[in-house]
C-alpha cells in the first residue's frame, strides 16, 4: 500500500457519517456484533479519528472525555499496513494535546500485541464483552504513574522529556503516524538477546538511519530524534547494546572486546537488507566511538555518518589509562561506577531528571569496555584519512563526558569535501535533549544535511 492516510479529526455531528460504515463493517457485519450494541450515547460527546486512503475511508477510532480510546476499526483490505497505528497515534497525541495525563483502552485479546507495541500495558483479569474475550490496557503519557505498571520497554518514553515530541512544526501528522516497534534478536555473546527498536514514517523516502547509543544508556532514550527524523521520511532502526537496556548481559560488561562493534554491524547489515540500500549512521557519545570505528577502522559500508558528541577521546589521564590497561588484563569484567554526572548531561533540568528516574540506565563500566572506548577512539582518529563518505560532527563545546579534541583531530584528518563539523558553544554532552532552543540549533543543522542526503537528492547515494 503506497498511498499516505489523510487523518481528520471531529465531533460526531461532523465526521459520523465517514466513521459509521466502517464501524458497521466491521463490527456488526464481520464480528457479529448486534448493532443495537455498537452505537452508543459515547460516540456523541467523543473525538472522532478517520483515516482516508485515495477515496475510501479506510479506518476510525474515537477518544472520550475520560481518557478512554475505542471503536479502533480498519478495513479487511486495509490492514497490515500499519493504519490502525497511525489512528491509534493521532488519538494519543489529541489526548496529550489536551492534557490528558494517560490513555485506555479496552483491547480484544486477539490484538493485544498491536497494543503492547505502541506502549499499552495489560491491567487486570480478561473479561468478555460483547461475547469477545477483552483485556483493559494503559499508556501513561507525559508523566510516570507509580501505581501503574508501565512495561520496561516503554520506562523511558513515559518518565522522560527526551521522549516527547520536539519542537513545533514536525508536523503532528507525520508525528503522530510513526510505527514503532520492539523486537529481539540474539547477539553472538553465548546467545544472548539484544533488544532492537524500529520506527516506520508514514511518509518514507526510501532512506533509513541507524542509531547508537551511549553509555550507560539505551535506544528508548532517543524516541523523540527517531520521530523527528520519521516527519522527514527517514526509516530508523537502533538495538540496545550488550550491557544495557533491555538487552542482555551483565550492565555495562561485555564477553569480548569487539562485541559492540561486531554486533552493531550484524544490525546494520540487516537493516541495509530491509532498506535495499546503506543506511546513515548516527552514533552518540560511545555509540559515536562505536560508529568511527565501524567506518574509519573496518571500513563498513554506508551512506554517511553523523558522530554527536562522539567518545573519540576522554578526559583521562596517563596514570589512569595506565590503571585501564592493567585492570583489562587483570579483571576486565569488573563492573565498576562509570564515574558520569548526571547533572552534566543537559542544561535542561527535565532532561536531567528523566535520565536519573529511568530505570533502565545503569552506571556501571567495566576495564575492557573502558579500554574498548580508548583504543577505538585512538584508532578512529588514526584512520579518519580513509574515510570515503560525508561526515557530520555535531559537537558540545562545555562537555564534561568526553574531550572535543577528539572530534576535532577526527575532522582535521577527514577528506576536506567530507567533513562538516559544528562546536555548540555552551551546550552539554546530550545535545538532543538540551533546552529546546539550544536544541533547535543542532536539529537545524541535522536538518540541513539530512536534506542534501535524502534518496533521489543529486549527490545522494
């Protein structure tokens, strides 16, 4: 299915009329429900959503007054396409809008995946109704309920500001009509999991963007850039590393020096496959170490690279380094404080506060990570030279976490035509989740390079 949904939302009196076939269709007709059951004073005093494919209305649901979403109907024709997501988005995003502090729903159990996926979490026993077995489900949205048992997957979007949507003027359409989705995989680490995150714009382009993450950290942290980045038609892929998140492995240990490396390209690969072409590379902090590595040092193939406050050099001395190297011989698996300042993260306070109450960050280091981070930084630096594809440094000028110098000897030693390197003066380690205007900044210039990158562009591969 190629053609974009056409989303309008509306009282009743307004947009019934669209809403009521489709209902019809699929409840009375196809699930036999008896029509006296279907229609009910609700619809009246609800927010109504269709979806429009060419000139068919393909898809509604409807939001209450009390928070509750219902009525979510697609086509036969029309599903698997994603649609129900985009409905299901566009009534989460009205309920935020209006302040609605979370969302429920009453499921179909045959469904309840599709609602796990877009961060609904089970509550309670399953019940019937209509002569359906149902479940009651629950997403909190801008804020954590502690008495609700939020799915760890899905900690970080509801805890934190780094979850929400950026800036104005995304588009709430494109915002709201990303799919995302959580999958598994198994890293060669004597078989254990890593958790992979995928988001889908309803308007691709063809290109696709890879995300890694830093330490101590997770994907989930960046839901908001991948959304961002889904308003203007990039399809984005990230996993969890080894040692964190969601993924397995003791936090911040790995089996292997190279088993950030190794498995980062397996995922990449695959996502390249999915694509049918190579995808952007963007790496932050250590995933930024993580990213350098796979491209200046093993050459891997892909469309470009974009580091953002990358770990290409850290501000540690002799005697420490001296200390790493021995303690990575001696006991490499020693988990250790990783020694970060959360307070030195963002200028933002939210952003701080979201990164400390998020239960999937862990501060822990051990010496063949910490080692890993140096030699790869050092090794990157040294092969910047080799480089073949267009490079983007997106660099904090007051970072406590990692040494700009590094992204400034890896951008000297690029290619002259490939590097294009920015110094945010003032700005601190997580330039994405900074305050919004200074955030704005670096999306400006993501924006701009993006946009000279995008499939069919001249010049883009």
């Amino acid at each position: 299915m190629s053609m974009t949904p056409q989303l309008s939302l509306g009282s009743w009196e307004a947009i019934g009329a669209l809403a009521a076939p489709v209902r019809t269709a699929v409840f009375v007709h196809e699930q036999g429900i008896p029509a006296e059951l279907e229609w009910d004073d609700a619809d009246a005093v609800s927010l109504h959503c269709v979806a429009r494919l060419g000139d068919t209305i393909a898809g509604t649901g409807r939001l209450l007054p009390d928070g509750h979403i219902g009525r979510m109907a697609v086509l036969p024709d029309y599903r698997g396409h994603g649609l129900g997501g985009v409905i299901l988005e566009r009534l989460v995003v009205a309920a935020r809008e209006r302040g609605d502090e979370a969302v429920e729903l009453s499921a179909q159990v045959a469904v309840l995946d599709f609602y796990r996926r877009h961060g609904f979490v089970a509550l309670g026993e399953v019940y019937q109704e209509v002569g359906i077995p149902h479940q009651r489900m629950r997403r909190v949205l801008d804020s954590v309920d502690p008495d609700s048992p939020v799915p760890s997957g899905m900690r970080a979007h509801a805890a934190g500001t780094s979850a929400e949507p950026y800036a104005a003027g995304t588009g709430a359409e494109l915002y709201a009509a990303v799919t995302a989705e959580l999958g598994e995989v198994t890293s060669g680490a004597a078989g254990m999991r890593l958790r992979t995150r995928l988001w889908r714009p309803s308007m691709p382009h063809g290109g696709g963007l890879y995300l890694l993450h830093g330490l101590g950290e997770h994907a989930g942290r960046y839901e908001a850039l991948a959304r961002w980045l889904c308003a203007r038609g990039w399809t984005v892929a990230s996993h969890d590393h080894l040692g964190h998140g969601e993924s397995g492995g003791r936090r911040g240990v790995l089996d292997l020096d190279e088993r950030l490396s190794r498995d980062a390209a397996d995922r990449i690969a695959s996502f390249a496959r999915e694509l049918g072409r190579p995808p952007i590379l963007l790496g932050h902090s250590m995933g930024g170490a993580v990213a350098a590595d796979l491209v200046a040092t093993r050459g891997l193939t892909v469309a470009g690279l974009v580091l953002s406050s990358p770990a290409l050099a850290v501000r540690v001395g002799a005697p420490m380094r001296l200390l790493a190297s021995l303690l990575a011989r001696l006991a490499p698996d020693l988990a250790l404080g990783n020694g970060l300042d959360a307070h030195r993260l963002s200028s933002d306070p939210a952003a701080v506060s979201a990164y400390r109450r998020d239960p999937l960050v862990h501060d822990r280091i051990s010496p063949r990570l910490f080692a890993w981070i140096l030699r790869a930084g050092s090794q990157a630096r040294a092969a910047a030279g080799t480089v073949t594809v267009p490079v983007l440094l997106l660099v904090a000028g007051d970072d406590a976490m990692v040494d700009p110098e590094g992204s400034h000897a890896f951008a000297r030693a690029l290619p002259d035509p490939l590097a294009s390197f920015h110094l945010f003066d003032g700005l601190q380690h997580e330039i994405f989740n900074e305050r919004p205007e200074a955030r704005d900044r670096v999306l400006g210039e993501l924006a701009g390079w993006l946009a000279q990158r995008m499939p069919g562009t001249a010049g883009a591969p």
